[in-house]
C-alpha cells in the first residue's frame, strides 16, 4: 500500500505545484511582458506523477517577429512626427518665401513704373531686406530643427546603454540561479525580453541564446550589443571634416571602437538619424540653392545697369565664403583651394556634394556625389601646371571657380570636398546700401536718325559687360572711344559700323550684307568686345542710319529694371526652375515624405499590432483559460487526497486485522 500512497501523494503535490502555476499566471493578468507559464510533469516508474519543471510558453520566432516589426513602426512614426512639425511650419502661407518674392518683385515693378521715385525705391529695399530675413529665419529652423533632432538622437543613446546594460545584468542574474537553483529563471526571462521590447522602439535588434541559454543581442548589421553579462555602449561622433555635420553612431569594445551604418540602425534612432542626416540636410541644400542663385542672378544683371546715381550697378546681394574641407590624408596640411559660384553661372550649381581630386600634383577634376554617396558626375581634368598661387580655373558645367595655392603643396590624391550650397541661405544679406542702388537703366542709348526713311526701330538686345577690361565701357562711366556707336546702311542694304575714334579694332567694319536684324553685332563678331548688342524691328531703308551712346541721362529709364524684376520669372534654379518654383518644390517634397511616412506609419503599426496579438495568443494569459485549469487542478487535487484517504484506510484495516 505504501505504492498506493506515494501515488497519492505525488498527485497531491503535482496539481498544488500546478495550482500555484495557475495562481501566478491568473495574478500576473495584467503584467506588462509577462508570459504564461505551465508545470509539465511524467509518469514515475512504479506509479505516481513526476514534476519536471514549471517553464514560459514562449515562440521566440513569434518574439522576434514583435521587435522586428516594433523597431519598423518606430522608425516611421519618429521620422513622421519630426516631419509633421516640419511640414506645419514650412507649408504656412504666411511664412512662404514664395509669398516674400512675389512681394519683393512686386514692388521693383512699382520702381519701374517711375525709376525716380525715391519712396518706391525705399519701400522696394525694405521688402528685399524681408526676403533675406526670410531666407535666413527659414535656414535656422532648418538648423534648430536638426539640433532637435540630434538632442532626441542623444537622449535615446543613453536610454539604449541603460536598458543594454539591464539585459546584461539579467544574463549573471539568470545564470547564477539556474545554475544553482536547477529552476528556470522565468520571471526574470520575461524581464529580459521586455526589455527587448523596449530596446527595439529604439533599434532594429536580433536576440539569439548561448549554450547556456543565455541572452546574445546585436543590432541588426551584425554588431553586439550585449554578449553574456557584457554590455558595448554605442556613443554619437561627429567629424568636423564632414561639409554637412553629420552624426554618426559608434561601439565601444573598451579598448576601440567601431563605426555602425546609420542607415540600418532601425527604430527611432534610424528615423531620426534619416531626418537629420538626409532629409534636413536637403532642405537645408534647396534653400541654399535658391538663395545662392537669387544672389548671383540678381547681382550680375544689377552690374549690367546704372543704379540711380547713374553709376554702373553694384551686387545686390552677399553670401558667406564657401567652405572647403580637406580629407585628413592629405599629403599637406598647408595644402588649401578656394571655391566660389563662378558669376553668372549660378544655374549649373546643384545640391550635390563637390570634391576636388588632385589626380596629378597639377591636374585636378572635380566629382560630385548625391546624399548616398554615389557619383553623378565627373567634370574633365583641368591643368593648373602653368598656374601661380591666386590663379582662378573655371570649371565648365559645373558653375564653379577654383582658385589654387601653391602648387608645391598639392600631390596626387589630395582631396577637397564643400557643398556649395549648404550655408548660403543663412549667410544670404543685403549687400546694397538703399534703394538707390538698384540699377533700373540701360547703360546705353539708342536712337535712329531722325532723317530715316523706313519705319525700322532699333532697341537694345543684350548687355553682357561693362568691365572696362573686356567691354567698350570706361572706368568710370562711359564709352570708349573707339566702341561700336553707329550703323549707316547703304543703297545695296549694306551695314556699316563705325567708332568714334580711328583706333583698335578699326574705325569702321563693313559695309557687310546682314542674314538678320536681330542681334546685329553678333552677327558681325563684335558682340563680345562691345558688351552690348543691337537689333532693328524691321528692314531698314538704303541711307537709314542709327545711334548708340552711353545714356547719361537716363534717370527715368527702366530697360535693366524690368530685366531685373523678370528674373522671378526665369528658370534659373538648377536651370530647371524659377525662384518661387524651387521654393514651391521644397514644400512640395515635405508635404509628399510626410504623407508616405504617415501611410507607412499606419501600415508598420497594423503590422506590429497583429504580431503582438500573435503572441499574447500564444503567450498571454487568458483568464478564462486559467479558470477551467483551475478547476481542473482542484479537482485532481480533491481526487489525490481521496486515494490519500483510501490508502490511510486500508492501512488501518490491515492493522486491525492483523492485531
């Protein structure tokens, strides 16, 4: 009988054991993480029930799964909410610089209503000084919001070291007690993989187990984050050789250090890394862009003009220096270039990222990269062999002027890399002193002979230069004596130019029979040198004759001006668009990222959401569940007790008897 009642009581101590298992699955309803658990137990050679262990009811797929898709939802709804904010601030129609140009551009029209109004060309300096102050309040949001970006980015690497560090105290924590206890460490398990939890809102992780089933996490690019009860602490860096600042992410062995592709990093480090390293990065480049055109343009056709005072044009418009970043292995640390928007150029300058390779001691070419870091493109090499320290070399296609040092200090594989466009919007300024200085004139005069017989009108077609240095135009105002001044037309239809004065090139070119009456000095090679060109309406007639003078009284003119104000309208960004176009651009990128981001946030959270129910359905408790246990157990326990009771019996009845 003694069978009998080990029977009895191994079944007793079977269902207390898992009456208790249901007892700590019922009050742990409600723990966040918690995963059921369940007593298993055999059958004892000789009769009775062993118990084996009491263990989590866990599919670590499924786990997986839930992190994997909880680091995806994060890394979307974190970059989506930074993009949110964004988006309500750059998409106001009351802040839109595309209102600011229309508005400055408005008032230089009034200007070229009555060029001699003073009050309008004061009102139409103030709104130009508003659209600076535009370009530069624009260009600082741009910039606090990357400092938002990089606290929050900060602030979760030491919230991922503190939880790194807690998963890794769990592995000595788990190992001292299996290993001494023989139990498993099942509430302790659960915390660990809370944690898990917890860890991938912030990283894309992989959880694998040792030998010892204890915890292995890595990020998902193959580093680890905690081995055994070690933990490697990631940390910011920042490079100051890096033309964009970028943030990058490294690991800490102790004794090095490792560099970690932020572009897999995952969660909401990854959306917040992706906001500040890319898409802030190319906004920040598009509102430089247009600002660094909006200056070249309108500084090159103001200088084409007489301001007020009827003194050649001055820029309108400043930027700071463009910066150059010299790769640290450089043969020379004195080695330098200077880089600037070759003028007039401006519409061949792109968002890229430039680098300067020295691909000889005195050749160099120059390669530009997209924001991923691939080429785009590749320029031909230019020869600075002849060249002294201070020469300029212009770049053809790319609207660039390299200016080099000494050639001594420059060997083959020197790099140097600069964005062009990266501070000019913060650094734009108005560089003009009042109203006065825009240059609403033409600075010459053209005129037909009053004895013309034909109705031909002659007018202006371009103006390329007033440098004395390679145009007709004096130092200090005026024409050369011997600039281009007359055209007389013969009886075979014939042109003749004459100059003012018998010197180089000649005192007259033709009589020559013109293909065209437009651009008439271009036709005849004399464009360049002049720095203007001409052109006549119609035919003229044999005998007919015109004028060209510099237009010393010409306070009331506004041929340059209305050039000047049409410039809002020309496709002169990226020579694709206009200024209000690029700006609208921009607005329009943010409002396209933030709706996929909010489509793609919806759709990981659905995800997330059925992966989670997945798992509860696997490992959460179920209330209803534990109760049929419960009673289940109750019942095995009363039953046990009464094969107890039976054996005690019959025991007792065999000592009767034999007594």
């Amino acid at each position: 009988m003694a069978s009998l009642y080990s029977i009895g009581l191994s079944g007793l101590q079977s269902s207390t054991a898992r009456i208790t298992t249901t007892g700590q699955n019922t009050a742990n309803v409600d723990t966040e993480g918690y995963s059921r658990q369940t007593t298993s137990t055999v059958s004892q050679s000789g009769g009775g029930v062993l118990i084996q262990d009491t263990d989590r009811i866990v599919n670590q797929y499924i786990n997986q799964q839930v992190w994997s898709d909880t680091s995806n939802y994060n890394f979307y709804e974190s970059y989506h909410s930074m993009m949110t904010s964004f988006d309500s601030v750059i998409g106001e129609e009351s802040v839109s610089i595309g209102n600011y140009l229309n508005t400055s551009f408005s008032s230089l029209q009034n200007v070229n209503s009555d060029p001699t109004d003073s009050a309008a060309r004061a009102h139409a300096y103030s709104t130009f000084q508003e659209l600076v102050g535009q370009y530069n309040e624009m260009a600082d949001y741009v910039s606090s919001q990357k400092e938002l970006a990089s606290d929050q980015i900060a602030n979760n690497v030491e919230t991922i070291n503190n939880i790194t560090g807690q998963i890794a105290s769990l592995n000595e924590q788990i190992f001292k007690l299996e290993s001494t206890t023989k139990n498993s460490a099942n509430e302790l398990r659960d915390q660990q993989e809370q944690l898990v939890k917890e860890l991938s809102e912030y990283l894309d992780v992989k959880v694998k187990y040792d030998d010892n089933q204890l915890m292995t996490v890595n990020l998902s690019s193959g580093q680890p984050l905690v081995l055994q009860d070690n933990s490697n602490e990631l940390a910011l860096t920042t490079n100051a050789k890096d033309p964009d600042g970028e943030l990058g992410i490294e690991l800490s062995f102790g004794r090095y250090e490792v560099n970690i592709p932020t572009d897999e990093l995952g969660g909401s480090m990854g959306g917040l890394i992706a906001f500040r390293n890319e898409f802030v990065t190319t906004a920040e480049r598009m509102l430089g862009q247009q600002a660094l055109v909006l200056a070249d343009t309108m500084n090159e056709q103001n200088k084409l003009g007489l301001d007020a005072n009827l003194d050649y044009g001055i820029n309108l418009f400043a930027t700071d220096t463009i910066k150059t970043v010299p790769n640290p292995n450089n043969g020379n640390e004195a080695a330098s270039i200077g880089v600037s928007v070759t003028p007039g150029a401006s519409d061949e300058i792109l968002t890229d990222t430039y680098e300067l390779v020295m691909t000889s001691a005195t050749e160099f070419q120059i390669v530009t990269y997209d924001l991923d870091g691939r080429i785009t493109s590749e320029s031909d090499t230019i020869d600075i062999s002849a060249s002294v320290a201070g020469d300029t070399f212009t770049v053809e296609d790319y609207g660039i002027d390299i200016e080099v040092g000494a050639l001594a200090n420059y060997t083959a594989g020197d790099r140097f890399q600069f964005v062009p466009t990266k501070d000019a919007a913060s650094s734009l300024r108005l560089s003009a002193r009042s109203g006065d200085d825009f240059a609403m004139a033409s600075p010459i005069l053209v005129s037909g002979d009053s004895s013309n017989l034909s109705d031909a009108s002659i007018s202006i077609s371009s103006v390329t230069s007033l440098d004395p240095s390679n145009s007709s135009f004096t130092q200090n105002g005026g024409l050369k004596a011997n600039a281009p001044t007359r055209l007389e037309f013969n009886a075979a239809g014939e042109v003749t130019v004459y100059y003012d004065a018998q010197t180089t090139p000649a005192t007259a070119v033709g009589p020559v029979a013109l293909t065209d009456y437009t651009n008439i000095f271009e036709e005849l090679g004399i464009a360049e040198y002049a720095g203007y060109d001409i052109s006549l309406d119609s035919a003229p007639q044999p005998g007919d004759a015109f004028s060209i003078a510099f237009n010393e009284s010409g306070e009331s003119d506004n041929h340059n001006g209305l050039i000047l104000a049409d410039l809002q309208n020309q496709a002169t960004v990226g020579g694709t668009r206009s200024y209000s176009a690029a700006f609208s651009s921009l607005v329009t990128e943010v409002g396209s990222l933030t709706a996929s981001l909010e489509t793609n946030a919806s759709a990981s959270e659905v995800v997330m959401n059925q992966t989670v129910a997945a798992r509860d359905q696997i490992s959460a408790v179920s209330l209803d569940e534990e109760a049929v246990n419960l009673l289940r157990y109750q019942q095995s326990y009363t039953a046990s007790a009464q094969v107890l009771t039976a054996a005690q019996n019959t025991f007792s009845t065999l000592i009767s008897a034999l007594s």
